[in-house]
C-alpha cells in the first residue's frame, strides 16, 4: 500500500563492565542498504573517539568541531544523530555513509552524548557550551531548554490524549491518480466546500473534492492580471469569502495582490500592499483563523521579513473595491520591527491565534487581540523554519526545519495553577518541553538527504475535534506520523539538547518529487469511505488522492 517500513538496529552489544573511557567496549556498525531495505554491518571494535576542531590553528575562523572514529571514518558534528538509550546507541548520519556506535553502558552512553551535544552547540551558536552561553540562546526561563524530558512534561504531553475518541487506524491506505499527468505542478489549495484548486504553470486548475480526496473537474483557467498584463504563477493561494474569492501573492517580491473571482475564473483586480505610501512586500498571507476562508469576510493577515499586519480589502467607506485596479490594501493593524525578524511563514488557529516561524529558528506567538507583541518566543535550534501549522484549538504548534519537524505544546499552568497558554502569556520553563519528529539517519540514503518541508496537522475546523496526524514531504516520499504516538512517546530516544524524538512514521513514496501532501478536511475524512489520513499528494506533474480500495494501483 505504498509504505515502506524503516530499517531495524544493530544488535544489542553485550553488556561489559568496562568501557567508560574513550572507545573500550564500544563497537562501530555501518549501515549498508540493499534490495532489502538494509542491514548494519560491524565495522570495528574498541574504535579510537576524538572530538577535534577542524580550525583550532585559525585565529579568526569559528570553530568547526568533527568526531573521529578509528582511522577511517570522520564526521562533522551535526543535528543530524539519535540516541536510543535502550539500547544504548548513537545513530549518526554522515554525508554518504550512516554509522551507530553501541556503548556497553548507560553511563558511555551518557558521557558521549554529553560532549556532543555540547561540541553541536559550539558548531551551532559559536559559543562554548556553559550556563552563561546556554541562558543568552535560550534565556534563563523559557520552554526550550537543553536536557531530558521531566516526568511533568511527559505527564502534560499525554493529558488530553483520549478527549476525542474515535478509533484512530495504523492504516495507511492505497492512493490513486486523481487526474492525468500534465505541466508542472507548484501548489495545491484544498477547500473546505466541494472545490480544491491547484496550480500548474500558469494556471489554476480546479479540482472536485470527494470522500478520500480530489478529482479532476476538468476546468481551468489562466492567471492573467487586468489591464492586459501576462499571466504568472502565483507565489502563494488563499481562498476568502465563502470560497468565492481567490487571493494570489504575485512572485515578484510578494509586492502585489491579484483578487480572483472563483466563480467566473477571472483575476478581477490587482493591489498592491503599502504602508504610508511606502511598498509593504509580503512573503506570506493567512486567514484571520483556520476556519475563516468560508466565511464572508474581507481581511486577512499577512508578514514581510520584518512586519506582521492584518489587511482590509475594504475601501474606507466599507465598500470591497473591485475595478479601481491598481488598489491598495488598507493597512489595519500590525506592527513594524526595527531589527530583521526574518519573518518566513505563519498560521493561525480557530480562535484566531497567531504563530510565526523565522530564518532564525524562532517561533512567536501572538493572541487573537494583539499582533503588536509576541506574548511567546520559542528560540530555534539554529535551523531556519520554513513552515508553521497549529491545531484548531491552539493547543498544539508544529514547525518545520529541514531536518526535523518540532511541536510544541502550548498549554500549560501559571504560577496560581490556572490553566494559560502560550498565545495569551509567555511560556516559560512550566510548560512542557518540545519534541522532535525525526527521519531515522539510516533511512537518509534512502530520501537521498532531502529536506523535510511542509509539515500540517490534520486538517479540523469544529471544536470538539482533535488532529489526529502529522505529515510532511521529503524528496519522493510523504511521511505521516501518528500523533496520538507523538503525545505519548517515552523519552528514550532523543537528539539535540536531550529532546525527547520520535522516529516511528510511515513512508509512502512516488516516483517523482512531492511538491505537497495536505490532508482533506474533515468533512471530507470522517466517513466509511475514509479514514484520518486521507489526503491529496501532489507530485511534480501529477495528483493523487488517498482511497480505501484493496486494488493495486
């Protein structure tokens, strides 16, 4: 059914009772992949381990440490490891080769880890790792900080695990064509109603939505602005107003707006987005709320690198302008920043909550009220984020790096034990620590060190009902995590900074790059002809929908 089951470990290593020093009773396997899926191979015993920085001799270059294992093999420290303390083993993935290191004790295990982790945030931060430098990346009282997860985390990660209890299924079912193969395919935008869009080139083409997915409706039509300006393909799609209205982010530095009647399958207006009369580019718009594009309003938010603002497409008077083309979008509310934020993509949940991720690795939070102060500020682990989602109720926020996926939980209890969360006041070191969603380093040969990218929750517009899955695209693959698993990993595997990582997923491949995979809303899941995990994979050239037939594609 398309899923491919990742690779098991090396084998347990047998317990001896040396070994605490440098490379004693440690053994060094090497994955190697085959027809299989693969298999470690051991490559020495009692290998020689030296941390080493590259430009120790250099006065000016920042240091750059590797770790050397025996003769043969040398790597550079990166993000890029796992610890499963089980079997008290490190997994680290090289640029051709992966390798895991068996330590015949938990007190090796945790030696080596230590100094890793602290060699990672040398190579990360250019800082040496201590009490002073950690507190000025992270701050002295905040949600990310380095080290295992509490038996208080974990408690609050599994509370609600159970509120909605429908039956989730392990799953994963077949996927069909959704239409024919046809020009290059650049995005997808699902609806809520029966009509999903994507685009291909220079076009939106139109999409039936169905139980388990999408189907051609065999229409579409250009993007052709006004004023007889050529067709482009827009940077980015937002449906509005009851799913009538289209808005289109021109590619062009995100200056101008192309409004879009559904309807009649003709771009009706151009806007250009200013602030004083001065160019306010966007690099990514969001509905006031996840659920707002089927209701029958005419603002929207939106970010540039240094700015987050609501827009009104109303004239002054109250009036939605139409044909004064080129307009501008009026400015009603936000707030400027005077240092760059790097402000790169946002999301917002069904009370309106705000979250947005940056090039820096942080992710703010902001209320439904306010979008002038970031009640929350989750630094990063130095990995730009390039995609944000959150759950309908706010209570859960995903962002994605190119290596792994971090959700963050956002409840949590004040000093007085009411229940908050992190929209409304600032997280601190209360709330829960965030965990990880890696893809194990032995299944990197295999995803051809593709970077993960647009990771979403399940999609849900109704209160009461909770996301159940997380997917993300890598290379040829669509990786879905289960969620409920997620809430209630244990906190035996882990990687940077002791977080608690989660490395069990599926994968379900195609033969060409995956542009996205976006799951169906719930009206369209929740049915015996469907399941949680229903969704439309876009490829490069071609659509896909998730079915519930036994039949091979």
């Amino acid at each position: 059914m398309g899923q491919q089951q990742s690779t098991t470990a090396p084998g347990d290593a047998p317990a001896e009772s040396s070994g605490e020093s440098s490379g004693v009773g440690i053994r060094l396997f090497q994955f190697q992949q085959n027809a299989a899926g693969g298999s470690w191979e051991l490559c020495s015993s009692n290998p020689d381990m030296n941390f080493y920085d590259i430009n120790e001799d250099s006065a000016v270059k920042k240091k750059d440490w590797h770790l050397e294992l025996g003769s043969d093999v040398d790597l550079t420290v990166t993000d890029q490891f796992s610890v499963d303390a089980a079997s008290q083993r490190v997994t680290l993935a090289a640029d051709t080769a992966v390798y895991a290191l068996k330590f015949p004790t938990p007190a090796a295990l945790q030696m080596f880890t230590t100094e890793y982790n602290s060699r990672l945030f040398e190579n990360t931060y250019g800082m040496k790792y201590d009490d002073k430098s950690r507190d000025q990346v992270f701050g002295k009282d905040n949600v990310l900080t380095l080290g295992g997860e509490t038996a208080e985390s974990q408690q609050q990660w599994a509370e609600d695990v159970d509120m909605d209890e429908r039956p989730v299924t392990e799953e994963v079912r077949k996927d069909r064509p959704a239409g024919q193969a046809g020009k290059e395919v650049h995005a997808v935008r699902l609806g809520v109603g029966d009509r999903s869009y994507l685009v291909r080139d220079k076009q939106i083409e139109v999409l039936k939505n169905v139980y388990g997915g999408v189907q051609s409706a065999g229409v579409s039509f250009d993007v052709t602005p006004p004023r007889g300006k050529a067709s482009f393909t827009p940077s980015k799609l937002m449906l509005m107003n009851n799913e009538r209205k289209m808005n289109m982010l021109s590619p062009e530095g995100g200056r101008s707006l192309f409004h879009t009647d559904i309807e009649t399958g003709k771009v009706v207006s151009e806007w250009s987005f200013q602030k004083d009369g001065v160019d306010a580019a966007m690099k990514d718009l969001a509905n006031e709320t996840r659920g707002a594009q089927t209701d029958d309003r005419d603002t929207f938010l939106g970010i540039g690198q240094k700015r987050l603002v609501r827009w009104d497409m109303r004239a002054p008077e109250g009036v939605v302008q139409e044909m004064s083309s080129p307009s501008v979008v009026q400015w009603a509310g936000g707030h400027d920043y005077k240092t760059n934020v790097a402000f790169n993509c946002m999301a917002t949940s069904g009370q309106g909550y705000v979250v947005i991720g940056s090039d820096d690795g942080q992710i703010r939070l902001y209320s439904e009220r306010s979008l002038t102060r970031a009640n929350t500020a989750i630094p990063g682990l130095g990995g730009p984020i390039t995609a944000v989602d959150v759950t309908y109720d706010g209570k859960w926020v995903l962002a994605t790096t190119k290596n792994y996926l971090m959700v963050v939980k956002t409840t949590y209890k004040d000093k007085s034990g009411k229940e908050t969360n992190g929209f409304k006041s600032r997280m601190g070191a209360r709330a829960p620590a965030p965990r990880l969603l890696r893809l194990k380093p032995e299944d990197q040969p295999l995803l051809q060190k593709e970077p993960l990218r647009q990771g979403k929750f399940t999609w849900v517009t109704e209160a009461g009902r909770e996301e159940r899955w997380i997917v993300a695209s890598c290379g040829n693959y669509t990786v879905l995590w289960n969620f409920r698993q997620v809430k209630l990993a244990e906190p035996t595997t882990t990687s940077y900074g002791g977080l608690t990582t989660c490395t069990n997923y599926h994968l379900i491949r195609k033969q060409e790059s995956v542009v996205d995979s976006v799951f169906v809303h719930d009206n369209y899941a929740n049915s015996p002809a469907a399941n949680d995990t229903s969704m439309v994979v876009v490829t490069k050239h071609q659509v896909w929908s998730l079915a519930d037939d036994d039949d091979d594609i």
